[in-house]
C-alpha cells in the first residue's frame, strides 16, 4: 500500500504508545531530537526489556553494508512478537540502495527504523520506494514562530500546564533547539516540586536568574529606551556568570532574536496585518504583542539595521575578535542598542 502522506510526530507517538506497529518506517530531517525520541519510544514499546537482547539491534550506516542488515532484517524472533532493528545514519549506509527491494516486501515479523540525519534525494532510490511503500516522516527545523506552541504543547504533554509568559521567555531563552528545550523543561518541573503549572518564576530559577535582573528584563529595557537601567541589568547578569563571555554570547543571541521579531512585525504592520495575525506569524503570544508594537515605535527600519550591525560586531568580539572584558563589550553595544535619541528616563524602580 502507498504511503503518500508524511506522519506526524504525534502520529508516530501515539502508534507506538498504542503497538500499532508498521513492519517498516522512514524518518529524516534536520531536526535529530525527535527522530532520536521515536526511535526512545519505539525500542520501550515494541519490546520488553527481556527480549531484547535476542531481538533488538541498533545500527549505524557508516559501521556496515547493507547486505550485513538486510540479513537482520530478514531474520526471524526468538521468543518474541517480532524484532527490532534500527539504523541510524541510514544514507551512510554502503549499498542501501539495496533496501528498493526490502521495501516492496518487509518481513512482518519484524520491525524496522531506518532514520536518514538529512533529507536524502526522495526521487532516487531506495528513498523513492521507502517513502512509496514505508511508514515514512520529515521533521524539519521548526522556525522561531513555530517553538511557543511546540513548547506548551510538550509542556503538556508532561501533564502539566505553563502560563504565557513562561512559554514566551522560554522561547526566546531556548531558540528553536529542541534539545536544549526539552532540558529546560525538565528543569522547569524538578523546580515547580509539586505544583502542575510552570510559571515565569520557574524559568528564573532554573536559569539562575531573578526577577529584578534577567535577560527578559534587560530585553524589556532596551525597547523601551531605558538604558541606564539596561546597563544595570547587562552588568550584573555577566558578573553573576561563571563565565562572563559566555553570559555575554547568550544575552546577544537572544537580543538578535528580539529585534529579529521586531523587524518581521514592522514588515507585518506595514502590511495591515492584525495584532493577532502578528502574534502568530513572529512566535509571540498574544499577551505580549502591544508591548512589541510600543517597542517598534523606537526601531524603525534604519534603526534596525544598526542594531544588527551592532549585534553583529559584539557577538564577533566575545567570541574572540576582542581582549576587552566581556561587560565593556555589551555596555558599547547598548549605546549603540539605545542611543542618546530614543532614551527614556531611568527607572527608579530598577535596583542599582
């Protein structure tokens, strides 16, 4: 049977969960973590820890040939339902284009993962007949836009709950690695003890931040105009770290992301786009999308550009392109950030 239409990672989840099990699947993509997790929850589900050591084996492509797999393929269970066979880096494997034939005709008293790290050639064989007669997937990247919902739908997931502005500063913390995500999260509900709902408490704590002086107050700061008490922020978020460049390279990285998101929402508003459409075309949540726009009003497209051009030359020195001390290096890119002309008066609220 033709298997036209890629499966969801939740497709496959469920399948697992469930033991509906296909003889025969095709995952690939750029994004290693979710491959990495179906492949955790297919070897938990389709075998007992007992048998597996009869009836499970774990390949890599670049290790053997495909003859050398097609015999495990073919071989039969020991005291099991069926075995299991995965191969990892299947598009390193030498003469997998012997698995065109596999393909047409799986042993069904096996089941077998081949899990490509890329996007292979789909119109070359054996990818043409994997993705024609195999339970196949592509997991992609997910874009910046994209990592909210995939946060809170993990979040959940977990069977717990997270409130807006923890998933937005998570986002932002986190980018689109999903690794990195998922160790955050793990974090975030080993800090909430008993409590089901993460808040954006929780996020400080596990990033060892705190309310006064974190990477989302000094991102407040910045947009809008409050540079005195950015500079306190920046200068006491590095001094706290263990490694100040280190601390330095992160808080640059998420300031990019930031003004990444306020260029995309200029082209947006320009477009008349609604609040609720921009939200969810930059990865924002709603609740925060008025605070952005306010933001905006301070960086319009040249002003833009200079942060950029700014980010770019601090990232480059605090990565080596400089000796001088990491709080000088952000303390000149936020003049440049926040320049004499769109300052606003210090907060006295800001501790000093």
């Amino acid at each position: 049977m033709a298997k036209n239409t890629g499966l969801s990672y939740e497709n496959l989840d469920t399948a697992f969960r469930h033991q509906n099990f296909e003889p025969l699947y095709f995952l690939f993509g750029e994004e290693p973590f979710l491959i990495q997790e179906l492949q955790q929850t297919l070897i938990e589900h389709a075998l007992a820890p007992e048998e597996r050591d009869f009836n499970y084996d774990l390949v890599y492509g670049q290790d053997t040939d495909a003859q050398a797999v097609l015999a495990l393929c073919a071989s039969y269970p020991v005291m099991a339902q069926r075995r299991l066979i995965i191969v990892r880096n299947f598009e390193q494997l030498a003469n997998n284009r012997l698995f065109k034939n596999y393909a047409e005709q799986p042993n069904p008293h096996a089941v077998v993962l081949l899990a490509c790290s890329t996007k292979p050639n789909l119109s070359a064989h054996p990818y043409r007949a994997l993705k024609q007669h195999a339970a196949w997937g592509h997991f992609k990247t997910l874009y910046d836009n994209q990592m909210p919902g995939w946060i809170k739908k993990r979040v959940e997931h977990l069977g717990y709950r997270i409130e807006p502005q923890a998933v937005q500063m998570l986002a932002d913390y986190v980018g689109t690695d999903l690794q990195t995500a998922a160790g955050e999260i793990e974090k975030l509900i080993t800090f909430s003890g008993k409590r089901k709902r993460l808040t954006a408490d929780d996020v400080l704590r596990a990033s060892g931040q705190t309310r006064e002086f974190n990477v989302f107050e000094l991102q407040s700061a910045i947009g809008e105009g409050r540079f005195q008490d950015a500079v306190r922020i920046a200068g006491r978020l590095v001094q706290q770290a263990s490694n100040g460049r280190g601390e330095g390279i992160r808080i640059v990285a998420i300031l990019t992301t930031y003004f990444m998101r306020l260029q995309r929402l200029g082209v947006l508003q320009e477009r008349g786009a609604s609040k609720r459409e921009m939200a969810r075309q930059v990865g924002i949540s709603p609740y925060f999308i008025s605070e952005y726009l306010v933001s905006l009003r301070r960086f319009p497209p040249r002003r833009l550009e200079q942060a950029f051009s700014a980010l770019l030359a601090a990232d480059y020195e605090l990565k080596g392109g400089s000796t001088r001390d990491a709080r000088l290096i952000l303390l000149l890119l936020l003049r440049r950030l926040v320049p004499e002309s769109i300052r606003a008066a210090p907060s006295a609220a800001t501790p000093a």
